[in-house]
C-alpha cells in the first residue's frame, strides 16, 4: 500500500477544517479570515482532542507561498497614479495614523517590560488596518458609497504600501540590532533605488511583452507568465536583502498598470485564496491557549489601546488634513483594528529569531476581538451629530502666482527626471562593469575588453545621459519662466548646468574605471562626449522612442477603461433608448444587493417594473454561489442575489438607498 508523504494528509486536514469552518462563518456573516484561524487552531498541536499537523515545516513553506501570493494581488489593486492624484492629504494622514499607533504599540510594550525588539515589532503590527475587513465591513453596511469610505480606503492603500517600507526597515533592524539614524537613511535610499528601477524597468518591459504575445496568451499561459514574473522579482528582492513579499507587491503594482491587469487578477484569484487560506490557517496553528490566559491582560490593553487610539488618534490624524469632524470620527472609528499585516511582521519577526514566541498568539488574538467589533465602531460613528468643523495645515498646492507656480511645476518635474534617469544610468553602469567586463575581458584580453566595454557601457547610457540635460528645456514652464526677465533666465541656466554636470559624472566614473590615463583626461573626455550626445540625432531619437514606449505603456490601461467606460453608457443607452443629448444627466453601471424588504425582491424579472419605476435596465446577476449569468425574464429574484444595471445616477443612487436602508 502507498503511503502518503505528511504534507498531503496535513493539506487535506488543513484544507477540510478550512472548508467546514468557512462555511460557517460565512453563514454567520463573519470574515473567512477568522474563520481561517479557527481551523488553524483546530489543526495545530494546541488542540489535543482533533487530529494535528504532522509536518509543521511543510505548511510553513506554504504560508510563505501564501503571502507571497497576498501581496501580489495586493499590488494588482494598486495604483501609483491613483496616489499621486489625490495629493498629499492621504499620505500625510497615513503617516500620522501609522506613527501615533506604532507609538501607542511602543509604549505598550514598554508597559510590560517586553523587550527592544518586541516593542518595535510590535508598534509595526498595531500601524497598519485591515484593509480586507475594512472593505468587507463597508461592504456588507452598504456604506461603499459614502464620502468618508473613499477616504478611508486611500488611507488604507497608502498604509500598506507604506507597510512594505515598514517591513523593509523592520527587517534591516533586526539584522543589525540597533536602529541608527544615518543607516536607516541608507536604508531607505536603497529602498528608493530599487523600488524606482524596478517599477520603471518593468513598466517598460513586461507591457510590452504582453501586448507582443497577446495572440498567444489565453488564460492559461497568462496565468504562468505572470507568477512567473512574481516569483522572478521575488527571488531577485531576496537576493538583494529584501523581504519576499516586497518583490512580490512590487511585480503587482507593474502589472497593475497593464492592460491585463483585471484578467490577470482574475486569474490568480483562485491560487491566491488558496494559499492565503493556508497562510491564515498557519497563523491560527500557533494560538496558544495557555499563552493567551497568561496574557490576559496585555491582550486586553491591547485591544482597548487600539479601539481608544484610533479613535482619537485616527480621528485626530484626519481632522488636522483638512476633513471635517464628523468626516474624521466616521474615518477614525473605521480603522480601529489590526489586520494581515500584523501577521505578516510577527511572523518575519519570529523567522529572523529577534522577537518573542507570546507575541504572535497575542496579537493574533487582538485581531480577532478587534475585527469582531469592526462593524459596531462603524455604526457607532454613523450615529454621531457633529458639527462641521474643519481644521487645515499650513499647506496648499496653489500658488500665489503664474510665476512661482512655473518655477514649482518645473522643479518637480526635473527633480523625478535626473532622479529616474540618474538611477537608470546607475544601474546599467554597475550591471555592465560587474557581469559585461568579466566577459569582455574574457574574450578579447583585459585592455581591448576595457575598451569594448566602455564604449557598450557608454552607448547604453547615452539616451538617459541626455535626457538628464534637454529634457525640459523647451516646455511651457520653461518658456514662461524665462519670460520673467534675465535673473530668471540666469537661474534656468544654473539648472542646466547643474544636469549637465551630474549626466557627465556618469561618463567621468565609466572612464575612470576602466581607463589608465590621469584623471583631468577623463574629465575633458568625459565633457566632449556630453556635449556629443546632447547634439546627437540619433541618441534624441532612441531616448524619444524609449520615453514614448514607457509612457505608452503607463497609460494604456486608462485609455482601454476609458474606452470601456464609453461602450458601457452606449449599450446602456441603446437599451433604455436614450438618444444622449448633452443636457441629460451620465450614464453609469452599479450593482446592489437585493434583500427581501425590497418590493421587487421575490418576484419575476418581467413583473420587477425596474426599468418603468426606477428608470435601470438589469445587464447581469450574480447569484448567492457567485455564478455569473444573464437572467431570462422568467427568473424571480431571491434575496442576497447581486443585480448589475445601467441608468441614471439619481435612479442608480435611489436603488442604493433602498439597498442601505434594507442592510
């Protein structure tokens, strides 16, 4: 007989109490994340009266996969773009909220006499929200349509991209064993280094792979291609020092900017949840019962520290960018709890061996109370009548004139072009003299490689060398600068100069590598081949090409919703025969969901009067089972089922109501 390696009857435990439990905690309306923990505390070795994971290490690997896996399709939800649109409120109000809780965590630790590194990791756990409970939260209220939920959700967005940083200098910490000042400057220099090469290098690559493989991409293959590409960056982020699942978020926000995005996520979906399910199940293997009696108390200072902290802290962090009082309190109150985050640092902090083993079950059982009382903080801040108050920092991204606001738009503009450009000639320049020398000396001796290798070197760098210099110089900023007179005229030369130098450091370095001659040859070298590529036709038109081909590729994903946006209100128009005179209020697509309060709830498609009643046309259901289907005119709609239609917005806004009203 054929035995069974462990790991397969464990997977078929895991998976078994995962499926029976998710069940039922769906039937309760309660997150599978929960419930996921709750089958991990049934498998593991903590409950004697079930059968017990044999194979701990096996399952560990797979947790890893899982958040691998989480945070790849976390980046598929990101957007750069979206970010920087909004301006520096959301950010700022991130950073507040992120640094009061790791503050309230720090002094927490501090409380218990838990160690250095337990109070920091610890602070890391309590910065960061749910994102998924939150989302579900909002969800399941019908409060997704509200002001303050889109505010809370860029927050939340923001605090995760800002939690893989968070990682990144959290495991730096616990490497060294000390947090010094000018090594956490390093740290986040090096971080901001790769995080730029890597985000443009590929936008600009993996795009336009896909859109020249299109025809031989069905689902299957897209599928590979793009855990490929994930694991690719996964393993490359472990190589240099970073945490896996900084490459993996890292390979989702690039293809996040692809047309394929939506079926890509689609796709990796189902993988996702899988893993993710196990992940969370690991998690809940490590309760300890015991644990969590001999830390009552920390538990329950926990939880109210985070309940009391966001609210007051998180409202506060709101109400000082911008936001009205009760914009901030309903915000504040939304993100009184931790999240997968906090599972993802306690356990890279129990992996690095720097914090104790109580401080996971502990703050695994601090999400759970905390995510239970999600939905009544919530309803809580709804039921407040507060006033319109409104506080604002000294800032404003408006300028007292024509002539400040040029010079602020140019010098921003060229700060991102020398830093993206600067960062993409140091990196060709540290590939080509660490692997191409090696072979070029190889090959053709140690002076001839020296020389083959500095003018391929040179010749890769030329494009972005020279875009450091010209670019700018002939924009609308620019020309209306120079109009102010000849002081401004002079200022704009020093910023020339200034590029012209920087670009011609790069060739300085390259020379001085590899060349034997004395240093002011190189430097006069190093000028006339400067001034060659900024006069060089040839070199203009590939750093155009380059140029035009990456910015293609960032937008191409705007322009294909854009478009899709645009057939959606023609079809919805066609079907409610509406001519779309200009007057006439948009078109949109939205869903709700149907409860048995609703007078149409129960009864035939047909006899729902929808389109005569509430001016919407039904274009797709989805059923209680999550199938997906075109309902024929016969079919009676059941309560839970979601309705996709097309209409006005005052109709499709008054269907909202009902659905809020019903939940």
């Amino acid at each position: 007989m054929e035995s069974l390696p462990a790991l397969v009857t464990d997977l078929a435990l895991i998976l078994i109490l995962a499926g029976v439990v998710s069940l039922l905690f769906k039937k309760l309306r309660q997150p599978l994340v929960l419930g996921y923990i709750v089958a991990g505390f049934l498998a593991g070795k903590n409950m004697p009266y079930m059968p017990s994971v044999e194979d701990t290490g096996g399952v560990e690997t797979w947790s890893q996969i899982g958040v691998i896996f989480l945070m790849f399709t976390l980046g598929l939800e990101f957007s750069f773009k979206k970010i920087i649109r909004q301006g520096p409120r959301p950010l700022i109000t991130a950073c507040l909220v992120m640094f009061c809780m790791m503050a309230v965590g720090n002094g927490v630790g501090h409380l218990f006499g838990w160690s250095q590194m337990d109070c920091l990791f610890l602070g890391g756990m309590l910065a960061m929200s749910s994102t998924t409970i939150i989302f579900k939260a909002f969800s399941d209220l019908g409060l997704m349509q509200q002001k303050f939920a889109s505010r809370v959700l860029s927050v939340l967005v923001l605090e995760d991209i800002l939690g893989i940083l968070l990682m990144v200098v959290l495991s730096g910490v616990a490497v060294s064993q000390r947090l010094e000042g000018s090594e956490l400057a390093l740290s986040l220099m090096q971080l901001g280094f790769f995080l730029v090469l890597w985000f443009v290098v590929g936008v600009f690559v993996i795009p336009t792979l896909l859109r020249r493989t299109k025809r031989l991409m069905n689902g299957e293959t897209l599928l590979i291609v793009s855990v490929a590409c994930c694991f690719l960056l996964v393993v490359i982020a472990a190589r240099v020092g970073y945490s896996t699942a900084f490459g993996a978020f890292m390979m989702g926000s690039i293809l996040a900017e692809t047309v394929e995005a939506e079926r890509i996520e689609r796709l990796v979906a189902p993988v996702k949840d899988l893993f993710g399910a196990i992940f969370f199940v690991s998690v809940g293997m490590l309760v300890d019962p015991s644990v969590l009696v001999e830390y009552w108390l920390p538990i329950l200072v926990l939880t109210v520290s985070i309940l009391v902290g966001q609210a007051v802290l998180g409202t506060g962090s709101f109400l000082l960018t911008g936001h009205t009082l009760k914009t901030s309190v309903q915000c504040g109150f939304s993100l009184a709890q931790v999240g997968e985050f906090a599972f993802i640092i306690a356990s890279m902090g129990l992996s690095l061996g720097v914090t104790s083993r109580f401080l996971y079950p502990v703050i695994v059982a601090v999400s759970i109370v905390t995510t239970f009382l999600t939905p009544y903080m919530i309803r809580l801040a709804q039921r407040r009548h507060l006033p319109a108050v409104t506080l604002r920092l000294p800032y404003s991204g408006e300028h007292a004139n024509t002539e400040r606001g040029a010079w602020h738009q140019l010098l921003v503009a060229l700060g991102i072009q020398v830093g993206v450009y600067s960062i993409l000639s140091a990196a060709c320049i540290l590939l080509s003299l660490s692997a191409l020398l090696m072979f070029t000396r190889a090959l053709l001796g140690h002076w001839p490689g020296n020389i083959v290798c500095g003018l391929l070197t040179l010749a890769l760098v030329a494009p972005f060398l020279r875009a450091i210099v010209m670019r700018k110089n002939h924009s609308e900023e620019w020309q209306m600068i120079s109009r102010h007179g000849w002081m401004h005229r002079l200022l704009l030369l020093l910023t020339l100069l200034v590029r012209f130098g920087i670009a011609t450091c790069y060739i300085y370095y390259v020379l001085d590598y590899l060349s034997p001659y004395r240093y002011y040859w190189h430097w006069l070298a190093a000028v006339m081949l400067m001034l060659i590529f900024c006069g060089s036709s040839r070199v203009k038109r590939i750093s155009r090409r380059l140029e035009s081909t990456f910015r293609r590729n960032l937008s191409a994903r705007e322009e294909q919703v854009g478009d899709s946006e645009n057939e959606v209100r023609a079809f919805a128009r066609l079907m409610l025969n509406d001519d779309g005179d200009e007057g006439e209020a948009p078109i949109m697509l939205r869903h709700i969901r149907l409860s048995a309060s609703m007078p149409f709830c129960g009864k035939p498609l047909r006899d729902s009067r929808l389109r005569e009643d509430y001016g919407c046309q039904v274009v797709g259901l989805e059923q209680t089972d999550g199938s997906l289907l075109m309902p024929e005119a016969d079919y009676v709609l059941q309560p839970d089922d979601t309705l996709w239609l097309v209409g006005e917005q005052s109709a499709l806004l008054r269907l909202r109501s009902m659905e809020t009203s019903a939940l």
